[in-house]
C-alpha cells in the first residue's frame, strides 16, 4: 500500500501586521517590530502566512518577505492603503510588484493618507498581479462608516472584480454581507451582494470571504484577534505560494475559515496497523482532511474499511471479518475532542478492546457503505422497512429503541416461566456436551508448543470476563435491595388498618402498631444509608478494576513478545482459531451456570 500526497491544509494566518522605523507604520511605537523580528516571531507562535501591511508604506513588508525566502512561512508583499473611503489592504505575489503598483498611486508627503480612491487602486493592483481585501469593515476606519452611506460609491467597490474578501475585527460580525445578515443594516448589505453576484456573473454561493487580522502594532499583539485570544484565520492552501493564497480567498467557502468558529480538535482517527490477512504489515496514516482509499479489484479497499469500522467497535455485519483475509491482529488509534488518544486493539475472532485505562468503548463514527446501500436499495423495492432501518442508522435512537425493547421484555416475561425452565434444563445436556468438547481442543492447545501463548491470552480473557460481570452483578443486587427495601406497601396497609372490629387484642393493637410504625422507620432511614454505601463500594470496585485492567497492556506485551518468538522459530499457530476456542469456552460455561442458577431457584 502506497501513501500518497494528503493534498491541501489549513495553515494558520495573520494579514494585517504593521512595523516600526522609518520603512513603517507612523503610529508603531513597539521597536521590536522589525521585520526580522516580526517573521521569527510568527514562526514561534505557529503561523504559516503572514503579511506586513503598514500605513502606505512597502519598505518593512518588502525586507520581511526578502528574510522570509528560505523560512518555512510565506510572507506576503502588501501594503495597507489609507483612501478617503476607508482602509483597503492590497497583496502582490513579488516585491517588483508592489513597488510598481505604489509609484502609481498618490500618498500624501506625510505618508499618513492616499488620495487614490479604492476602485481606482484595486484595478492598478490588478495590472501587478495584485488584488484587495476590505479591511476592517466593523470600526471606524472601514469602507461603510468612512463612506457613511450605501451609495453609488459602495455599489462600484463591492462589484470589483479584483475585491478578494472582506476583514472583520470583531467575530459577532461574521455573517454580514451573507443571507445570514441580521443586523440593522442587513438589506442594504444584502443589496451590495447581490450586485456583485450579478455583476461578476457568479453563484450564489460565492460569497466574499470573511477574513480576521491581528492588525497587530506590538509584538504581543501578534496573531491574536481583538479578544486576545490566538484566533484568526486558517486558509486551506495546497503549498505555501502567493497562487495557493489566490485561490483559497476564490474558493472562500471551503478554503477560508474565521478560527473562532472552529474547534480547538475535531475529533479523527489517527493510525491503523494491520497484522496477519490480505493487508499484513501494513500501517495507515490518516489524513487530517479526507483519506482516499484507491486500488483495483479484490486489492482490499472493502476490507480496510470494514478493519476501521471494526476498531471503531461500530457494529457490522460483513461477511469478510473473520475470514481468512482478515487481520490476526488491528490496532486502530483515536483522537477525541479533548485531544486524547485511545488505541483500540482487535484479535480476530475476538471483541474490540481499548488498550487504554479508561471508559470509552467505541469511536463515534457515521457510515455509509457501498455494499449496504446497494443492498437497501434493493430490498427497499420488497418492503420500505429495509429503507426506514437504513435512514433510522444516521439517527439516534437509542433511548426510544431502549424503551421498545424493555416493553418487549416485559412482554416475553408473561410468558410461563416454567416453560422458560423446562427449555433450559432441555438445553443443559446440550450445553454441557459442546462446553466439553471445546474444553478438550482447549486442552490439547495448552499441551501443544503454543501453550503459552494460549495459556495467556485464556488468562486475559478470563480476566475481562470477570471485570464484565462482577459490577454488573453487584449492580443487579443493588437494585433488589432497593425494590425490596421501598417496599412500603405492608406499613401503609397496617398503618390503615381499621381496628374498631379488633376486641381480644384491643390492649395490644396500638403497641404493635407502634412498633411496626418504628420497623417502617429503621427501613426507610437505612435504606439509603444501605444504598449509598453500596454505591461507594461499587465506586471503589470501578477504580480497581480500572487499574486492573490497565494492567492489560502489559500482560498483552507478553503475549505479543511469545507471538514474535514462535513466528522467529517458525512455529505455526492460528491466532483467530485460539481467541474462538477461548471465547466459546468461556461463553459455554457461562450459559451452563446460568441454566444451574435457575435450577436451583
């Protein structure tokens, strides 16, 4: 199996930073930024493309870009133009270029304005390669409060061909000029997207994109947004290139994402490392995007598949799991959304297991296979329930299903429980006879070469059996006691109980009633106490067992270290067959305890 290119990435970005000196900004007083110390700076705190837009000034922005060439970040020429119709950032994909495009524009001798308007400055920019993003549209400085009025001028801006997006300071402003706009100037913002759709001819779903910015003027500014906080915007680019920044702000929709809406971690999977099958030896790195499973025919594509459904622990029924293509041995890693990570690890024949000490027991994991939709289809044409089972897997149920299958139970449980009896003794002799048979080939492995290795993972299959049932038992008669012991039925009777036709024991009635009176109270008062101590002891079984299983590792180590050495000596053994005979015996007992437990009640 050949790894190839995950293709394009989020990569962290700041596109409005101003500098210090005389190549700068006017109102940066902060000496430290410099351009050498502002991309050295960027690379600490994570940031893949940066670019120094200062006050009608190119000096700083182009020194930046030249230190940056043999940097791993991609500085951007650009400048942040002051016009009398509020602020416009402008990018280049060369110095050359910028420098050109500002000899053609008017700066004022104090460098504090441009006289140029921005429709005017974004079609120079576009004669270098260039083009604009609005910026900060929300304050004072921005294109709407500086104009002061939706008029002719602001239909002609936002029309602009060469108008790549638009910058927001504040994140509550995000949805302005969408059809998500709810704001007191929605409609007119609204108007202004239409006429540009309609001018540029483009779809409705090609909104500018909204792009956030330190506009940084100190060092500890950098790469945070007006809250603080080290969010701003991630652009998903293929390389770090002025073309590649191009096209995510064409593509904003899917390559522009404000980092305040996102997540810290989107959960995902990470790795799955395959032993024994088709797919021996093989290691799989997910992509952090999308992972694209290609080969031909029979190459394995359906069972890698069903190999991350079963790590998963998501239920499947496939017919190719277990198989003799199927994997001895998977281990598939998960990271959730606090940014742990859990290894589940599959034997074949075996349940999946997490490897690590704590409770979840499966990945959450939506599915929508080929062979199961073409089966749906085609049995939806029969019955609409095949349909219905198919459309009610992407919902959950769980609760409601739980509901229905309690009712049933109780339903089942009207049936005469001497017939459930009757079956069960029936089956004993069945029981018994196929518990001994896979006790025997149980038997002839342990005194076979491979006797370790079965005598460890018997040992490790016990021992979760054990873990499984003990709180569930002690749960179980938790519960009995409760039932029992709010039981209150008898006291109300007696406490009701009209005493005028009592006339032998009239002396005695009010003492006894009296005393079963104190007998409800030594109940009710101990039964929490009871169950509340209970509780604290299963808490501090739960935390043993933890511990206990958290041993498994380990002992799993042993077993993987006597896998090793038997394959070294060429020893043949079959793992799944192993893991079935452990997992039937163990089943089998455990049927045959449960029939002898009716027996004797």
């Amino acid at each position: 199996m050949e790894a190839i290119s995950s293709g394009a990435h989020f990569f962290k970005a700041d596109l409005h930073i101003h500098s210090y000196g005389e190549g700068g900004s006017y109102d940066v007083d902060d000496h430290q930024m410099n351009p050498r110390n502002i991309v050295d700076t960027a690379i600490s705190k994570g940031l893949s493309v940066i670019s120094i837009t200062d006050h009608n000034e190119i000096i700083n922005s182009c020194a930046a870009a030249k230190y940056a060439e043999q940097k791993n970040i991609l500085v951007i020429p650009g400048v942040e133009l002051s016009t009398t119709q509020g602020h416009l950032l402008l990018y280049f994909e060369i110095t050359q270029n910028l420098r050109s495009f500002i000899g053609q524009v008017t700066i004022s001798a104090d460098r504090r304005t441009c006289q140029t308007g921005i429709v005017e400055c974004l079609t120079k920019a576009q004669q270098y390669k260039g083009f604009g993003i609005l910026a900060h549209i929300d304050v004072d400085a921005g294109f709407e409060q500086t104009i002061g009025a939706f008029n002719p001028q602001m239909d002609e801006i936002l029309k602009h061909e060469n108008l790549f997006g638009l910058e927001i300071s504040n994140k509550a402003n995000a949805k302005w000029y969408t059809e998500e706009d709810d704001s007191d100037k929605a409609a007119d913002r609204k108007r202004l997207v239409n006429l540009r759709l309609e001018t540029l001819d483009k779809d409705s779903t090609d909104s500018l994109p909204k792009l956030m910015s330190s506009d940084a003027h100190t060092i500890l500014k950098l790469g945070k947004n007006i809250d603080d906080e080290a969010k701003l915007t991630r652009l998903k680019m293929d390389h770090l290139t002025f073309e590649s920044f191009r096209i995510a702000l064409l593509s904003g929709s899917s390559r522009v994402r404000i980092e305040s809406d996102l997540p810290d971690i989107v959960p995902c999977f990470d790795t799955l490392t395959i032993e024994g099958g088709l797919l021996d030896k093989q290691s799989i790195k997910f992509s952090n995007n999308l992972t694209c499973i290609i080969g031909g025919r029979g190459t394995g594509k359906s069972t890698l598949l069903e190999c991350v459904r079963t790590g998963a622990n998501v239920h499947t029924e496939a017919a190719v799991i277990n198989t003799e293509v199927w994997p001895d041995v998977l281990t598939l890693t998960y990271i959730d959304e606090q940014g742990t990570k859990h290894s589940f690890r599959r034997e074949k024949n075996m349940e999946t297991v997490n490897l690590a000490a704590d409770d979840i027991d499966c990945c959450p994991l939506e599915w929508y296979g080929q062979g199961e939709t073409a089966m749906t289809i085609k049995k939806s044409e029969e019955s609409p329930v095949h349909l219905l089972n198919f459309l009610n897997s992407f919902v959950d149920l769980s609760t409601l299903n739980m509901r229905d299958e309690e009712l049933r139970e109780l339903l089942r449980e009207n049936k005469s429980e001497l017939t459930h009896l009757r079956l069960d003794i029936k089956q004993k002799e069945d029981v018994i006879k196929i518990k001994n048979n896979f006790d025997a080939q149980l038997k002839h492995l342990q005194q076979d070469k491979v006797k370790d290795l079965v005598n460890f993972n018997l040992s490790l299959a016990k021992e979760r059996e054990i873990r499984q049932s003990v709180v569930k038992e002690l749960n179980e008669l938790i519960k009995k006691y409760g039932i029992i012991l709010s039981d209150k039925s008898f006291f109300e009777w007696f406490t009701n109980l009209d005493t005028k036709d009592i006339i032998i024991g009239s002396e005695y009635i009010e003492q006894v009633k009296k005393i079963v009176d104190q007998f409800a109270n030594i109940v009710a008062n101990k039964h929490s106490e009871l169950i509340g101590e209970l509780n604290s002891k299963i808490s501090d079984l739960k935390q043993s067992i933890e511990s206990w299983k958290a041993k498994d590792s380990e002992y799993q180590q042993k077993i993987d270290t006597k896998r090793a050495e038997l394959e070294a000596k060429g020893i043949p053994f079959d793992l799944g067959k192993i893991n079935r005979i452990i997992n039937d015996s163990i089943i089998y007992a455990k049927k045959l305890k449960e029939i002898e437990d009716k027996e004797k009640n």
